[in-house]
C-alpha cells in the first residue's frame, strides 16, 4: 500500500494562499461582469468586509439588457441540458461489456437510471443548477454534493465562485478545491459531527457562540494512494479541527471555456463586456443629458467677481456672472448647452442586439409570435447547440458526467442501489437525452431513415443489405427508449419461431382446402 500523504495545516494554507493568488490575476474581470450582469450575486465588494446584507448593488447599472439576457442564458441552458423534473442523461453498457449481455445489463441501467431521477426530484438540484449555471456565464462554476437526509437523500451545494479557489493536476483536471467560508461558532459540530476543537478555541466559542469564525476548507488529491484528504482548518489560529480521507472528491468545477495557461474559465459575459460597459456609459451620459435638457442651467447677473470654485455644472444650477450682454443685461439667462447627444440612439439598439447574441438570447421564438411547430423548435435547439460549440462538450465533460458519477456515489453510501456502478466509459457510459443532446441525436436518426427511404426505393437486391432489426435498435438507442418496452433478441426469435408454427399450420391444411375449391369450380363450370 502507498504511503499516506497528510499535509500539515500551514502547508494547506500556503497551497490556499498560492491558488488564490493565481485566482487574483482574474478579480478585476469577473468583478467587472457580476457588477454589471449579475449584481445580486457580486461578493467583490465588501464580503469580507460585512458590507453585502442589504447592501444595494446597481448603483452604475443603468441598462438592465445584460441583467435579463445572463438569466435567460441560465434559463435556455438548463432547459436545455439539464430540464427540470425530467431525465436528461441515461445510463449505458460500455464497449467494455460483451454485445450478448448488452440488452440485460441496459435493462438493469434503466432501473437505476428511474432510481438517480427519483432521488433527483425530492432534492434541491433544479434550484441549485440554475445558480450554477448563472455562474458558468462568467466563467466558471462550483458546486459541491453531499449526502442528505431519510426525506431529501442527496444535498447540492452552489457555491459562489468568488469563495473558491483551486489548482490543476494532470490532463487540466481539477484536483485541489479550497473554499473559504465563515460558520457561527455554534454551529461547528452540527456542521462537522467529528471536529476535534482545541481547548483554545473552545473557550473562545463559549464565550461568544454567536460570533462568526473564518475557516478554510480544504480537499486535496494524495498523488500516490489516488484518494482526497479533506482538511478543515481555523485560519485565525491555524488549527486543523478535521481531518477525513474521502475515496471522491464532492466537489464539481465547471469552466465555459479555457484559455491556454489559465485555470480559470472565460463565459460569453467577459465576451459581451465591452458592449455591456459601451451600452451602461452611454445610457448614463443619455440620462445626464435628459436631465440637463429638462432643468437647465443658467446665469445670473452679479456685480461681484465670479469665483470658478462655487460654479456648480447640475441640472437647475444657477452661476453667479457680472452680466449677461448689454449694458445691464437679462436678469436670468439659460446657459448654452454644448450640443444634443443624440448619437447615443443609432448604437443603442445595436449594443443591445449584440448583446443578447453573445448570450444566446435570440435562439427561440418570442412570446409574441404565433405556436411554432415542434420540428421547428427541435432545429432551434439543433442551432442552439451549435452556437454553443465547445462549450457543450465541456459541459457534458466537466459537469454532466461528474455530477452523475457522484449521485451514484452517494446512494451507494446511503443503500439507494445494490451495487456500486463503475462510471468510466468502459463499462458505463452516461449518454445526455436533453433536447440539446436528443436534437444532436435527430441528425443520426434522421440519415438513418433517409438510408431506409432509399433502399426501399431501390429494389428488392438493395433491401437485402439493410438489417431491420439493427436500424429500430440504432434509433431507439439514439431516442433514450427504456430497454423494457423492447424485445429482447430472445423474445425476437420467440415470435419467429411462433410465426413459423403459424404458417407451418397453414400449409398443412392447404391441400384440403384446395381440393374442395376445386370441385365447387368445376361444378359451377358444368352448370
């Protein structure tokens, strides 16, 4: 057995302190797109320094395109990938099994498969993929499962991306996960049962249980043994008061798409930003300009000398002046305003329409458009799909599988299913029956079909080389048909050995009937 790896607590803070480093090189750009796109969800500012309760975010949003367009991103993507209240992965054999033992085993996947989407609707999964994909449109996302309780068996935890840092192992996986996060000091052994307080820190907790307590936690890969060790460490004292050995990691890293040397990903937002900050700052100077074009500024006659310090440039300004022209002048003059800022109205449309195009707001019918078709909505999807590219994969990759791979996991921990599922792709394969996916998956089946048209049309030569029953398998299997309203091949050659019962029967009785046929004939014949 490989020797054990244990870090000592000040050499997973140093780890921490490293990783959030390289995570800095990326604060002002995300900062930047939750401050404007996702302002609710903005920790940049004043997390740690206990300003976010209550605290009011939009304060130079002025444009609210991106707002709308990041939640309707969110919304199509898990409509899309992972639609509420419905299946949208199935469990497959791998090439690993043998092609005779293929049918059985998907019949058992099947059953699993209603047991992991059974599991799934009595948990918080819906509510918190739509937080995590609202982080995905920045970059990257995280999320942690953990087992649950006898009502809702499995627990999903988004966390924001701004309290996670992480590093980078072999093959751009994600081995090591740091959280920061802060826990009332009462609430340390109901969060963990097997924490081992110091006596320090215990007195501490008993003589201010209510107060906040900063912690890191920590998970990191042991290179040799291939397990986690989970580390959970007071910053302030730098004690570590647990310390667990794990076979998995909880945690799941999801990046929209990489750049070459960075670990961190980059979403349509950080694309969209330059017109998102055109649009706000031109909406703001539009706005400034209404006002200016309402109240005014003005001036008025003084016979003291003007002092440029006290000139105050604000709607309904008055400036103090020696005179406004002629010998005394007007008492009350309108100031002459620089010019209309008229220009703002030809961009405007054209920042927000393109806008919306980075964030895939465009890929559906609008509400107000007459019913479409269901083959229409199936080739938006496919088009969908398509402006996703990449992205789509990393997804199906970095977080479909995983997150399947770890629900498993944890009803095996808790005796959901009867036997562990090895998710490696040999054995078992997850296979996405999204729309996303099932509209990728019509293509197939649609050149299967146009093969069939063909060959039908071509003579009875070019149907001998189409297997009938091999095409219907191929597009069930393309369709996600459950293997249980399928014939299996020994109830295929059943019927056929049935069939030829039947019209063995027949034939037996053929030159009996015939016979007496005849006569009748020829009877009618005589008369």
């Amino acid at each position: 057995m490989a020797e054990m790896m244990r870090l000592s607590a000040e050499d997973v803070l140093k780890r921490h302190d490293k990783a959030l480093t390289k995570k800095e090189d990326f604060r002002s750009l995300y900062e930047e797109c939750y401050e404007f796109a996702l302002p609710q969800r903005n920790l940049y500012d004043g997390y740690y320094e206990g300003k976010v309760s209550g605290q009011k975010k939009m304060n130079r949003v002025f444009d609210s395109t991106a707002i709308n367009s990041t939640q309707r991103f969110a919304n199509r993507m898990q409509s899309g990938i992972f639609p509420p209240q419905r299946k949208w992965c199935r469990l497959e054999p791998g090439p690993d099994i043998p092609e005779e033992r293929k049918e059985e085993a998907q019949a058992a996947l099947d059953i699993y498969s209603d047991k992991l989407f059974a599991s799934l609707k009595q948990s918080n999964f819906d509510i918190a993929i739509g937080e995590f994909l609202l982080d995905l449109s920045v970059g990257t996302a995280v999320m942690m499962v953990q087992p649950g309780d006898d009502i809702n068996p499995l627990n999903f935890i988004p966390v924001p991306q701004f309290l996670v840092s992480f590093e980078e192992g072999a093959n751009g996986q994600v081995d090591n996960v740091y959280r920061r996060m802060r826990l009332k000091g009462e609430s340390i052994m109901r969060q963990w049962p097997d924490a081992d307080i110091p006596e320090a820190l215990q007195k501490k907790i008993d003589q201010k249980p209510t107060d906040d307590l900063e912690f890191i936690e920590a998970t990191v890969l042991d290179q040799k043994r291939g397990d986690f060790c989970y580390h959970v460490i007071h910053k302030e004292s730098k004690t570590e008061i647990v310390y667990r050995r794990m076979d998995e990691s909880p945690w799941i890293v999801s990046r929209y798409a990489k750049v070459a040397g960075e670990i961190y990903g980059r979403g349509p937002l950080i694309t969209a930003l330059p017109d998102i900050k055109t649009l706000n700052k031109t909406l703001e100077l539009l706005l400034k300009n209404a006002s200016l074009a309402i109240a005014g500024v003005y001036t008025a006659a003084d016979d003291g000398v003007l002092n440029p310090n006290t000139v105050k440039i604000i709607p309904g300004a008055i400036i103090p002046v020696a005179r406004n022209g002629g010998p005394q002048g007007e008492s009350l003059k309108p100031l002459p305003r620089a010019g209309d800022f008229n220009v703002s109205q030809i961009i405007m449309n054209d920042l927000r329409l393109s806008i919306k195009r980075i964030l895939l707001d465009e890929s559906l019918p609008p509400d107000n458009m007459s019913a479409r078709s269901a083959t229409e909505v199936v080739e938006r999807m496919k088009e969908l799909s398509q402006n996703l590219g990449s992205a789509f994969g990393r997804l199906i990759n970095e977080t479909m599988i995983p997150l399947v791979t770890k629900i498993l996991r944890v009803m095996d921990q808790r005796g959901l299913i009867d036997l562990p599922l090895k998710v490696n792709g040999l054995e078992i394969k997850v296979s996405a029956v999204a729309p996303l996916a099932m509209a990728q998956s019509m293509e197939d089946v649609q050149s299967v079909l146009q093969y069939a048209q063909i060959v039908q049309q071509a003579g009875p030569q070019a149907q001998m080389t189409l297997k009938t029953d091999a095409m219907m398998d191929y597009i069930a299997e393309k369709l996600g048909i459950p293997q249980k309203i399928r014939n299996t091949q020994e109830e295929r050659m059943m019927m056929q050995q049935q069939m030829a019962q039947a019209a063995q029967q027949v034939a037996q009785q053929a030159p009996e009937v015939i016979p007496e046929a005849a006569k009748q004939m020829v009877k009618q014949g005589g008369m």
